[in-house]
C-alpha cells in the first residue's frame, strides 16, 4: 500500500472517485437500488469514466456497494425509453459513450466484483483489463428475457472472453454463470473467498499494475483496446440499432409485467 492519504477527487450522486498514490478507486454508490443503470447512474457512470482518463493514476479499481454490483438496466427507466423515442435515442448514445469511454482509459482497470453483475453491469465489468470476484458472484446478461437485444456491449466482450459459441449460447438465453464457471471461463481473471476479500485483492492487483513501468503498462493496455476497438466498430452500432428496435417493441413491456407479476409472459414479435 502506498503511504499516501486517500482523497476524494469526485463526489457524483451515485458514484465517487478516490485516489491514493497512483491508483484511482471509482465506487457506485446505490446499494438501495441494487446499483441499477437508471438515468442518474447512467449520466454519473459516463461523467466519471470520463474523468478517468485526466486524473494523475497509473490504475483503477471498479467497485461497487451492498450485496450486488448492479442488477443491470432499471425496469422502468426501460419502460420510459419504450414510450419516448428522443429518450430512447439520447441512451442509446450515452450507452455507446461509455463503452467507448471505457476502452479509451489509458490505464488499467481492475473491477472488483463482490455481488451479481446483471446486463449492464457484467458489460462494464467485462469491459475491464482484470475482474476479481468472490464466489458469491454470478454474471448473466439477460438482456433477451425482458424483449431487449444485447446491444449495450454484450455482443462485443462476451465473445472476447469466451468465444463465440458459448457467448451465443448464454447470450441467446440469458442464463446466469457462476463464479466458479466464470473463473474457468474467462469472464472473472482472479477469484476469491468472500465478498469482503474481493476489494482488497482488487486495490492490491491495480498497486502492483501501477508500480510497473507506466510506458510499457500504458502501451500494452492501448495495443489490448486497439483490438476491442476494431471489434466495436464490427459489431457495436448494429447492436445498439437492434436494441433500439427492440426497446421499441410490445414484447419489452409485456416481458417486465410478467416479471412483476410472477405470470408467464405472452410474446408478439413485434
């Protein structure tokens, strides 16, 4: 551990930003909410990984507070994009942002996964360069169990940690992974015991990332989001598009009051 005090250098509504030494912890902050994607947490999300990319760090650590790292998209911020399209619209482009945002951090990113990481919140994660988790996680992206396709970035990580088959397999399903499976997979790089071990294994891997030569470090990890970059422009606009289509569809609102409801949905295709 460094010497140096811990500090705030970003204090949003839903998330912080502290910095000790040369590593930057960056914090979602809405346990009550499970830390679901709502419209605050996108527009906080984007601004401080944003931020990211100015401070004076050679490392990051991406956490979270409660029992989940987030539960994904938030049900009725869904249902708002379902009715209004300029809302729908001005999402899908802070959605693509912060994807490309993330890939663009000139440093590391360590994520540092103490509870499920749902939809959203497993793209994030993905979108790091390590994920520690405790065996408690489980990672799913379930965006076609409520009529949504995968286009927050699910189609462009998934097949880089697990290939393409079993990212079709989970992908097409929804299904949920657990730790142990993730760990073998490739979706979490280091696994721990507890949830409380999970943030001091994270701020210890992002220590040893920045007491590296920062050159060959920051090299190596822009030579790495070179190559997620090419894909996202494969594959990152055609699935935003679908998802668009999707959100737009009557099978999205008939999905969540089925879950609401604990009742077997009804799906129309259209």
């Amino acid at each position: 551990m460094t010497d140096v005090d811990a500090h705030t250098v970003l204090d949003r509504p839903t998330m912080t930003v502290t910095v000790e030494g040369y590593v930057a912890t960056m914090t979602l902050n809405r346990p009550e909410t499970m830390n679901a994607f709502d419209e605050a947490v996108h527009d906080d999300f984007l601004a401080t990984v944003d931020a990211l990319r100015t401070l004076d760090v050679r490392a990051a650590v991406l956490a979270s507070t409660g029992k989940v790292f987030s539960a994904g998209g938030d049900f009725d911020f869904m249902l708002q994009a379902h009715h209004d399209l300029q809302f729908l619209l001005r999402h899908v482009d802070v959605g693509r942002n912060l994807v490309l945002t993330l890939l663009e951090v000139p440093y590391p990113i360590v994520a540092a996964v103490q509870g499920p990481a749902i939809g959203l919140g497993a793209t994030v994660v993905l979108a790091c360069d390590a994920v520690v988790a405790s065996r408690n996680v489980v990672i799913a992206d379930p965006h076609v169990r409520v009529g949504l396709a995968a286009g927050d970035g699910g189609c462009l990580f998934w097949p880089q940690h697990v290939g393409m088959l079993l990212a079709r397999r989970y992908l097409l399903t929804g299904d949920r992974l657990d730790a142990e499976r993730c760990y073998q997979l490739g979706l979490v790089s280091d696994l721990v015991d507890e949830p409380a071990d999970v943030l001091p294994a994270a701020s210890a891997l992002a220590e040893r990332m920045a007491a590296l030569p920062p050159l060959a470090v920051q090299g190596t990890k822009r030579a790495l989001a070179n190559v997620m970059r090419m894909r996202a422009g494969e594959v990152l606009d055609l699935a935003f598009a679908a998802e668009v289509t999707s959100v737009r569809s009557d099978d999205l609102p008939e999905a969540i009051a089925a879950i609401r409801e604990k009742r077997p949905p009804t799906y129309r295709g259209r």
